[in-house]
C-alpha cells in the first residue's frame, strides 16, 4: 500500500478534499456497455441484449479507449430510454451492478478506501448515465455519484418516465470538468487539491483542475500527456509501481523469456501444480534452500497458470538495475529496520486484492549444520497472513537447487550442461489445522507441511562433512562465524 500512500499523501488545507474515480477501463478493466444492455434486456427495457457490432466496438474501445463517435452513440443514448419506466431501468441498474461489481479491478477497492480513511470524500465520475451506476456506486462505497442524467417527466398516470432528453450537460470532458466544479461547490471541496483518477486523455479538464492527477490504464494518448507532465500511472489490476503495455506486464515477459530449456544446468521436476489455486488469494510457502530457488519458484507457479508475487530485502530493492526488477514485478519490500509492519500490510492488500503471494518462512537460507536439520523453523509472517485475509496456505517443498547454486557461489553453476542435477519442487494440498489464534504453533503446522513434501531423505537425520557445510557459507562470511 505504500506506493499508494505516496500518492494520496495528506495534504494539510482548509477546504474539504474529494477523490473522483472514473468507472470504465479505469475502476472496471473494461466498459460496464456490455453488462448494463444484458440486464436492460433482462428486465424487458430492451428488446435485444446487444446492439449490432456491440463486440467490435467493445474490441476497439477497450484496446484504444474513448473516441468522439462513442461518445456521439452515447449522448444519443438518451433517446433509446424515451417513454421507459425509470423504476425498470432503475431494476436493470441494480442487476447490473451485481455482476459489474465482480468485474472491479484489484486493487480499485482498496484505493477508494485509502482515501475515505483519510477524510476525503469519493466521488464517480462517469459519462454513463446516473440511473445505471447508482446501484454500483452504492455498492462500492461511493459518496456521491456525478453522472450524465436523463431527463425524466411523469406521464398522465403519475408513473416516471424519461423524456429522450438530458437533464444538464452531457458528462463528458469540459462537460464532465463543469458538473464536477458544480458538485465541489455544492460540497465545499476544494479541487486544487483534490484527486481525479482515469484513463481517457477526454479527462484531461477535469485532471488538470485538480491537484492530484492520476492516470489509471491510460490510453495511448493520456499516456503521452501523463509521462510529460509527469502524473503517476496506475494499473488498477496490478500492485502499485507495476508496468503495463497493451495489458501486459513484465512478469508475462520473464514467463514467456524464461522455459524451463533457459536452464540447461538444470533439470526440473516439478509436481502438484494442481493444488496451486488458478484464481483468487494464495500464499504459497517453501522452504529456503538456495538462490536459484527463485527461479524454480517462479517456474512452478508460472506453470500454475498464475504470477508470483514475492517479498525480498530492502537491500536487493536498493541495488541497481535488480531493485528496477523487483519493483516491476509487483515484489514487496521488507525493511527490517523499519520493522515489518509496512511490509505485512502490503502482502495484506495483495491477498485481499487476489494475488498469489510467495513467502519463505525461513526468512533467508540456513547457514550450517542448521541447513542439514531436518525439523524446519519459521518466522510467523505466513501465518499472521493467512490469519488476516483467510487466503490458503499452500506448502511447497524444495529440493536440490543448491546443486545448482549453492550458497558459498556467487553465481549459479552454468558449466553442468551434460549432466544438470535435479532440482524437485513438490506441491502439496492446502494446509489445514490452522486456529488463526497461535501463530507459533500455526507456523510450526506450516513448516511441517512443506517438509512433507520434501524427499524422504529430507527427514533422516545426518552429519554433514566439512565441504557440504562449507557450501552453505556465503563467500563474504567466515565460516568461523557461524555456529
């Protein structure tokens, strides 16, 4: 949550402050068009679930964003609600926000309370008429709503019926920038320092009246306008401070770079993919065995149809070039100095916002004849996770990677081409027994479950020669230090 933080930083001024989030391809991945016409139908406002060329357009819209025909369709709108019921399209609206809910980005909801937590109201600001995103706006927590509105005029039995017409301006760039200035005065908000968050370059009115601009899954164009005025860029999709092109981000990169045959020295067996969850909130835990667990981590859940999310040390974040990586790749920093609150409360958001989230209990690979131990000990961070957010643990054994980098190597042996060792990762079933109430013996639970995955070898206990401790020494330590 830190990146977010950033953005939202208390401001100390007179006025109140309000953050406007617009609604398709900025808190939704794409347009709610779709959904809001299948409830229309649904309720029998619309004769026809879609318009012709409705996916085309779709296509076009969420791949470029806004365009002034789309809008010229969607000003028009209006007339195609003339003589209905407003009560009917208000039930459409709340089927409709039932579904669209689903469909809200990440990490959007998550923002929307950030700001309400800081005293600042939330407002959604939306072209797409009031009637149809009311229901949704409530849902999510919304404030207040400003929205096109349709005009509406009871018939000569007293039952509401909208007009064809609009009632006020059309919601929508300089119109959208008007309706906001009317609703701050209303409310005695201060746009000169308040937030807007969108992703069409038609916002940039309204963005560039308000203090805190943000660009969320910008078009090509705002993009443009965004990097030259130096606004954040968010993706709403993904943890704060994660790139995206086209929709996709490095991680799909690093997938697509990094098969198995990019390790020659290495050969993978992998197994249990199947319990790794394809959708939702997971924290997977693994035992620390060498550097080049990173990567088969990575394969592992790559192969699982889903992207790691990892934490790592202040340190690696503070190098060059490697602190780059990590931040693209949606890794979380722990600043053991600074203690490990920050740290936990972002693992925290990203569980609550879906994300598949790696931790090593260990903490860092054991040093000694602690490495050769076959009882593994855990800090209690898993634990404390899966307490939180009641995402499932899921155990991961490894095993081998430190004959391919072991410990006491600054880099991974690349010369075992002909005969690569085995490195095995074995995944098993959620871990259950957890109480949610003692993280010492929960953390014990979890450490005896990765070590069910591991090779029976693991369990029996032996005496390690001189060279094998030698390799779980770092180059830079002397083995003298360690007991």
């Amino acid at each position: 949550m830190r990146p977010y933080r950033t953005i939202c930083a208390i401001v100390h001024v007179m006025g109140a402050q309000a953050a406007f989030f617009d609604l398709d391809r900025t808190l939704l991945g794409g347009s709610s068009t779709p959904a809001i016409n299948e409830a229309l139908f649904e309720v029998g406002v619309s004769s026809r679930r879609s318009i012709p060329g409705q996916g085309l357009m779709m296509g076009f819209y969420n791949l470029l964003g806004e365009t002034v025909p789309s809008m010229v369709l969607a000003r028009a709108a209006a007339l195609t609600a003339r003589n209905k019921q407003v009560e009917h399209v208000r039930q459409a609206a709340e089927l409709a926000a039932e579904r669209l809910s689903r469909d809200v980005l990440p990490y959007a909801r998550s923002l929307i309370e950030l700001h309400k937590a800081e005293g600042r109201m939330v407002v959604l600001a939306t072209t797409t008429p009031e009637v149809l995103v009311t229901p949704l706006a409530e849902r999510l927590g919304f404030d207040a709503v400003v929205a096109t509105k349709w005009a509406i005029s009871a018939d000569r039995h007293g039952v509401d019926r909208f007009t064809g017409g609009v009632d006020g301006g059309f919601v929508w760039s300089v119109g959208k920038l008007k309706a906001a200035r009317q609703w701050a005065a209303a409310n005695s908000v201060d746009l000169s320092t308040s937030w807007a968050y969108s992703d069409s370059v038609y916002d940039i009115p309204l963005m560039e009246s308000v203090g805190h601009p943000v660009a969320v899954n910008p078009d090509l164009r705002l993009l443009a306008a965004a990097t030259l005025q130096r606004w954040p860029i968010l993706h709403l999709d993904a943890p704060a401070g994660v790139p995206k092109l086209l929709g996709a981000e490095p991680l799909d990169l690093v997938k697509l770079l990094t098969p198995r045959t990019a390790f020659p020295y290495a050969r993978f067996d992998l197994g249990g993919l199947e319990h790794i969850p394809r959708r939702g909130p997971a924290i997977v835990v693994a035992n620390h065995r060498s550097y080049f667990d990173v990567v088969v981590l990575a394969r592992t859940v790559f192969e699982a149809g889903r992207h790691p999310r990892g934490m790592a040390k202040k340190e690696l974040f503070d190098a060059p070039v490697i602190g780059s990586l990590f931040r693209a790749a949606g890794a979380i920093c722990v600043d053991r100095a600074a203690g490990a609150d920050q740290a936990f409360e972002e693992a925290e958001q990203a569980l609550r916002a879906g994300e598949l989230l790696i931790v090593t209990p260990q903490g860092t690979i054991p040093r000694g004849e602690a490495f050769f131990d076959p009882k593994l000990r855990g800090k209690t961070g898993a634990a404390r996770l899966a307490a939180a957010t009641g995402a499932p643990v899921i155990p991961l054994g490894l095993w081998g990677t430190e004959h391919v980098w072991p410990r006491s190597s600054r880099l991974p042996n690349v010369t075992q081409v002909l005969h690569p060792p085995t490195v095995r990762a074995r995944v098993g079933p959620p871990v259950t027994g957890l109480t949610g109430e003692d993280m010492v013996a929960d953390t014990e639970t979890i450490m005896s479950a990765i070590a069910a995955q591991l090779p029976p070898e693991a369990a029996i206990p032996r005496i390690p020669t001189a060279e094998e401790l030698a390799r779980t020494i770092p180059a830079n330590v002397d083995p003298a230090s360690v007991e």
